[in-house]
C-alpha cells in the first residue's frame, strides 16, 4: 500500500508541475469555425470522381504537414444521392500503395459495393457504375484494404455518403446541408511535435489522444435558431464515443446509420462505436450555446493526465460548440415528426448463428480472417438471427446487408427504439435480426467482423457469400 500511494503521489506531482508549466492557451486556445466537407449532390448518371492523394494538411493548426485525403483536401467530399438513382463513380489511385474502398452502408451487390477484393494499384482506377435502392441513409466510405484499411483511413481516406427519400424531405426534418443539417466526422489521432500523425500498428486498438471533427479540433458552429440536425460518423479507428450535450439537454435521436427510428427518442447519452453513424437532433430554440462533449466535462487535472500518458482519455473532448443565430421562426420550432421507419415487422429468422469475437488474437470462432476462405453462405431475402458475443466489449459491423437490434446486454429492445443499421455495440450477449436483401460472389463477398479497423486488420473478420 506504501508503495501505491508513493506511485500515486509521484503522479499527482507531475501533473502539478505539469499543469503549471503548460502555457495557458494550450487549454483555453481559441475556437475555430468548424470546417464542413464539400457537397457534392450527384444523380441520373452523373460522374463524380474521388482521387485518391497526398494532400497537405495543418493538423496543429500551423504547421502543414503530409496526409492523404481524397481530391485536394483531406478527408473526402460529402455524397448526396436519391434514392432510385445512380451514379458514375471513378476512384482513381494516386497512392503508392494499392487501395480498396468500402462503402459502408451501401444496400448493393458485392460486385460493385467494393471493398477488399477491388484493389485498386497505384496510378489506376476502378469506375462502377451504382444504383441506389435504398431508403434514407447515412453511410460513409473508407479504405478496406487487406491488412490496411485502419492506417489508410486514418490518413485521410474518408468520407461520408448521404441517401435521400422522398419521405426523408417532410416532417419538418431540418435538411439544408452545413446550415441546419451538420456532418460531424469524428477521428482520434496522435501528433509529434512537428504536427504529423502518428500511429502504432502493433497493438488490436489505436487510441489518439486529440479529438479531431471534419479533420479540425476545438469546433464552433455558428446555426439557426431551431432545430439542428447532427449527422454523426465515428470514423476512429477504435474509440467508442459517449456523446452528451454539456447543459444536460437530451439529444433526439431520430436516425441510425440506415433507417428512422418510428418516433425521436429522448436520450442523455449516445453510444457512437467505431464505423456507426446515427442522426440526432439538438433543440437550440432557446437561443443558448451549447457543447456537444465525447465524454464528462473535464477540468485541467484530466487533460493534463491524458498529456502525461496517465490515461487513454483525449486530451480535449469538444466535439462541436453551436452557438445559435437570429431569432427562431415559428416553423423552426415546430418539433419534426419522422417518416415510416420501414421496419417490415415482425421478421421471421429462417437460421440461428452463433459469433464469438476473441479482440485479444482478433479471430471470429476462433478463427482468423484468410482472404482464400469463405465463412458463411446465406440465402438472399431471408432473415437470419445472430448471436453476437466478444471477451471484451467491441464494435461489429456487416457488408452488404442490415439488422435490426433484437436484444443487447440481455435488455430486448422495445419497437420505438429499433431502426436499420449495420454496426452494433457488442457488450454481454447481443442478437440482431440480418435481412439479406443483396448478392455477392466467391470472387466478390461481403465483409463481416470487428467494426475497429486495426482489430480487422489483424483478422477479426470474414467474408460472406448470399445467394
């Protein structure tokens, strides 16, 4: 006991010095505008090209330094899309290294979908050409390269893809792109003192130490006085996110990654894992700024620990300040109501699977990922039930197809709080209803497995024929 307390207090005098060594602005630096990716609203065949590169990039907000990003800026252009369209889509490969792009969420066949068997080599490219068949959505495509995807997206190869409905355009939901409807893109990422990434491929998780939104950090927005839409990406590598707003008000969650909830639901928290996208709505009514946090409020103490190496929590956990504008309209304070949320109740699982994550030696049923080996074939438009588990909590995400959260941690879900999606915390015992409603090949599967990129990359995945 002697000995833990000295230790204990041998920390806590360091982070004394710590803190009082650290020049003031390191933690009351001012807040810059939050930077909104591009839109780039595409339809009827239109072409769009995503151009893989190395792209400069101000990480510390002073020094530019080497990333990747997709056209001239890191991190890719948003993609709006309607649903019963399609467009023409190059990526080309300016890389010195082979690529492959998943997009994630997308409801298409494996041949075109991307992703692990569509390596893309340097100075080439590959141009599918993708119908949209799906409701409102908000999906996002990365790298998904064999062994790389996790570095690769971490430099930069990201992006979100947003579908539209006609239905998703009524009730009120606030829709006007970078005004009323943010994305927030969030990454945790470690920097030396020349600004530069760092990264460390040896561990099955990578926890950064700042929080970055839409490549920046310590984010204010300036909105409308109403309702605010937040599109919401974790595109970390591994950290899960604990979401709240700083005055205690809860989010109205309205949306996961594919599909509206029946009706909003009030939540103090939201979990956000690794590769999940969810669509939440801020009342700013009221006029007062707020703080979306990843996290508790945190002092001096706990950021100077994080600096220190005493703990894996971020240094700063701001996600975003909204600071509303103008007086609210009548029409902006009317609370919006949600479309059908298209749930196809009940659904009638036709088999029973059993998955056991093991994120210590990353394999699926004991069972390392291999490029050569198909683990599942399932029958297109049925409905199975899988039961999910891990050793410790992780993320799990699927290719191609969407579930319905049928239980977690032992607590079955009620019907207001289901919505299609394709990530799923797995903490305890979880099972959740797949539809397959999309076909893939021995030459071109879907993906499934661990939803932290550098725990796939180590194997925690398989791939999935349906047929």
């Amino acid at each position: 006991m002697g000995n833990y307390s000295r230790r204990r207090f041998l920390q806590g005098s360091l982070v004394l010095a710590a803190s009082s060594s650290v020049s003031h602005y390191a933690f009351a630096e001012d807040k810059v505008p939050l930077w909104i990716p591009p839109l780039t609203a595409v339809g009827r065949g239109s072409p769009i090209l995503l151009n893989a590169r190395n792209v400069k990039k101000a990480f510390d907000g002073k020094q530019k330094v080497d990333a990747w990003g997709f056209n001239d800026s890191y991190l890719g252009p948003t993609i709006k899309m309607k649903q019963n369209d399609f467009l023409r889509l190059t990526y080309r490969n300016n890389l010195s290294e082979a690529i492959a792009i998943n997009i994630q969420g997308l409801q298409a066949n494996g041949e075109i979908s991307g992703s692990i068997n569509r390596n893309i080599a340097p100075q080439t490219s590959w141009s599918p050409i993708i119908p949209i068949k799906q409701s409102a959505s908000t999906c996002w495509y990365h790298s998904d390269t064999i062994g790389r995807s996790a570095y690769q997206s971490y430099r930069g190869l990201v992006g979100m893809w947003i579908i539209e409905d006609e239905q998703s355009k009524k009730g009120l939901i606030p829709n006007k792109y970078g005004e009323n409807d943010i994305p927030l893109i969030l990454q945790d990422i470690s920097l030396n003192y020349e600004g530069q990434q760092l990264f460390n491929l040896d561990k099955n998780q990578f926890l950064g130490k700042q929080l970055f939104v839409n490549g920046q950090r310590n984010c204010f927005l300036n909105v409308p006085r109403g309702f605010i839409r937040l599109r919401l990406l974790n595109a970390s590598v591994s950290r899960p996110y604990y979401l709240s707003l700083d005055n205690q008000q809860p989010l109205l969650k309205i949306a996961s990654g594919l599909g509206f909830l029946s009706q909003p639901q009030e939540i103090k928290t939201l979990l956000l894992v690794p590769g999940e996208r969810a669509e939440v709505l801020v009342n700013l009514t009221q006029g007062q700024t707020v703080r979306l946090l990843a996290g508790k409020d945190r002092g001096l103490f706990d950021q100077v620990r994080s600096m220190l190496g005493m703990s894996d929590d971020l240094e700063d956990n701001l996600v975003v300040e909204l600071r509303p504008q103008g007086l609210a309209s009548a029409f902006a304070q009317q609370k919006p109501t949600l479309p059908d949320a298209n749930l196809g109740l009940p659904l009638t699982p036709v088999k029973e699977r059993t998955f056991v994550l093991n994120t210590q030696d990353a394999m699926i049923n004991q069972r390392r990922f291999d490029p050569r080996r198909i683990d599942l074939v399932v029958k297109l438009d049925t409905v199975e039930r899988w039961i999910l588990s891990a050793d410790q909590p992780t993320g799990f995400q699927l290719q191609g197809a969407k579930f319905l959260i049928e239980q977690q941690n032992g607590k079955r879900l009620t019907k207001a709080q289901l919505a299609w999606t394709d990530t799923v915390w797995v903490e305890g015992e979880t099972r959740i209803l797949v539809k397959f409603e999309n076909q893939s090949s021995n030459s071109y599967p879907f993906i499934f497995g661990a939803s932290n990129l550098l725990l796939a990359d180590k194997g925690c995945m398989g791939l999935l024929v349906v047929q």
